[in-house]
C-alpha cells in the first residue's frame, strides 16, 4: 500500500457501517503539496468529503497523530475558530493500512505567498490580515476546560520545554558549527522569561497557507477553515503569534519562506507589526506584551532547527536531497536574522 492510493473495496466496507451518512466512495484523489499526512478528496454517493491518514509503515511514536488533528478539529466544532466538520476517527490500521479520519471538504480559496499577489486591491489584503488576526485571537480564547481539551498538552513553562526540545533536535541533526546558531541559543538560554501561567491551545503552525478563505465578498474575506493541525497542543499563545511575526520578517526572495522583509507593507495595504501586534492585544484585551524579542528569535531557532532536520534526513537519504540542500541554505540566515533583532531591540 503506498500513500498516493486507496483500497476503496476495504474502505467502503468498513465505511458501510462505522459511518454511512458519507456513502458510498466512488473516487479518491490525493492532493499535491506537502502534507506529511497524505490527504485524499473522496467523491462519494452523497457528496464530496477529504479523508487524512497516517503514512503507512513504521512511524515514530508521536509522529502523524491523526487522531490528535482529528480530537482537536471535533473539540473546536462549536467556537468562533473555522474548521471542516469532522465525520469518523478509525484507529484500526488494518482498514487500510493506518489511521484515518474523514471530515468535510471546504470550498474556499489558499494563498501561498504572503504579500498576496493574487490580491489587486490594498484594502483587501489589510482585510484578509485583520481576518487571520482575529481567528488567532479567537483560537488563543478558547475555554480549554470546555472544549475538553484540559490534557491536550503538558503542564509547566512552555518555552522552557520546546527550548530544551529544539536544541537537542538541532544537536541531534547538526552537520557543521554555525556560531550565528551558537549566539541565537545562547541569548535564548540567557533570556527565558518566566512562565507567567498563560496556557492556551497554539495551533503550531498559523500562517496564511494554512488558511482557507471564503472571497466572495471582498469587502469582508472570512477563513472558512484553518488547516494542518497536526502540530498543536496546549502551550503559550505567543508562540503562534509570534511565529507567524517571524515569518512575515522573512525576506521576500528566499527560497521556500517568502515573507514581507524589504517589500513596502503600507503600500501593499497589509498592516506593520505593531498594528497586528496591537490589534491581537485589543482583541484579547491584553495590555502589552513583555519579552517579544525572546518569542520572536525563538521562533527563529525552532524554524531552523526544523530545517537542519529535514538536512539531516536528505543526508541519510530519507528526504529529497536537492529540495534539502536549498533548506539547508537557510540555517544561517535565519539566525542571522534573529541576531540582527535581537542587537537592534537590545
């Protein structure tokens, strides 16, 4: 069984009885892209629905949790935050070969590229950012206890946690002494703030194409859906929203994480990052926000310790090596970026 097909005979028999309202399946097409879940729109008797699977073979223990995507999605089904409807969670690998869920497919419109070229008019762009700012704040408010969600997560400092984590992912995948990373993590080890006993659920990896957007009506673009769940849990909601500040940091011309360095944003109608950073706190009425320097260079690290593993992987040969060796191209620019904001905020 490889991950581009389906054994539709088996699916549509154990499909029969554990969730018949979606039919019976008559298509299955894998989307393209990147998703380490593969991903399949199902066209069925009654409709059209997308099915999200682990790959199948010997997989990590915590690697591919579908049915963390799949609790998570139910969990948020009635809050302010967008997500598909979701129909049936199957733990039995013997089905078709690994885990799966199946939820609804949503018609709505992704953008790849932050300055949103696709986009003639400024006004919609600056739209579409105060959408996304205000799915984020809508995410980081939503009751825990409520949503069930109380033990999606560990308890403790989160950043402590996930800088202990990503430095010993970058040591495990490291290739070569880069002192731009030696400074970054050594400012980080330095600068831990306090936990200050904020715990929301982050989604991980909040950035515009993890949004789908509904553009029918320019004046108000609304996200319909936000996608990929696959890295959330409970943790510190600064994260995402400092992340996706890191990535809008980004220079514009590099290759793989185009963002909005160098390109002139009140020209493009899309808002600084004082006015998001602004809008996010008035929308969770939150005063100010301490430590940001440390967030947004953490951000930083965790992306490039993200890349020197996929280096690492294409070194072993598990992962596409020329697609690699460009990644691998960004490590030190990325800390580099982040010393440089961190000197300037210094």
């Amino acid at each position: 069984m490889t991950t581009h097909t389906l054994d539709l005979t088996a699916l549509n028999a154990y499909l029969a009885s554990a969730c018949p309202q979606i039919g019976e399946v008559l298509e299955a097409e894998k989307f393209s892209g990147g998703q380490s879940n593969p991903t399949f729109k199902l066209s069925t008797s009654s409709g059209v629905y997308v099915l999200r699977r682990q790959p199948p073979g010997k997989l990590l223990k915590s690697a591919h949790a579908v049915d963390r995507e799949y609790r998570v999605i139910e969990a948020l089904q009635d809050t302010d935050v967008p997500v598909p409807n979701v129909y049936h969670l199957c733990k039995d690998s013997d089905i078709i070969g690994s885990m799966f869920y199946i939820m609804s497919f949503e018609q709505g419109d992704i953008f790849w590229n932050s300055a949103l070229p696709e986009v003639s008019r400024p006004a919609v762009r600056g739209a579409m950012y105060d959408e996304m700012n205000r799915v984020l704040a809508a995410l980081h408010s939503v009751d825990i206890d409520k949503a069930g969600l109380t033990d999606y997560g560990k308890p403790g400092n989160y950043f402590s946690r996930q800088l202990s984590r990503w430095t010993q992912q970058y040591r495990a995948s490291e290739l070569e002494h880069i002192e731009e990373i030696e400074q970054l993590i050594g400012y980080l080890e330095q600068n831990l703030p306090e936990d200050d006993g904020q715990v929301s659920l982050v989604h991980g990896d909040f950035r515009l194409d993890n949004m789908m957007f509904d553009m029918s009506n320019e004046a108000r673009p609304s996200v319909v859906a936000v996608l990929d769940w696959e890295l959330s849990t409970l943790g510190h909601p600064y994260a995402d929203l400092a992340y996706q500040c890191m990535q809008l940091r980004l220079p514009a011309d590099i290759a793989h994480a185009a963002g909005l360095g160098g390109l002139n944003r009140e020209e493009l109608g899309i808002p600084s990052e004082k006015a998001y950073i602004e809008a996010y706190c008035k929308r969770r009425n939150i005063s100010e926000i301490k430590h940001w320097t440390f967030y947004l260079s953490f951000s930083f690290f965790r992306l490039a310790a993200i890349v020197q593993g996929v280096v690492k992987r294409a070194h072993e040969g598990n992962a596409s090596s020329a697609k690699a060796m460009q990644l691998g191209a960004m490590v030190r620019p990325l800390a580099q970026i982040a010393n440089k904001t961190i000197y300037q905020q210094g």
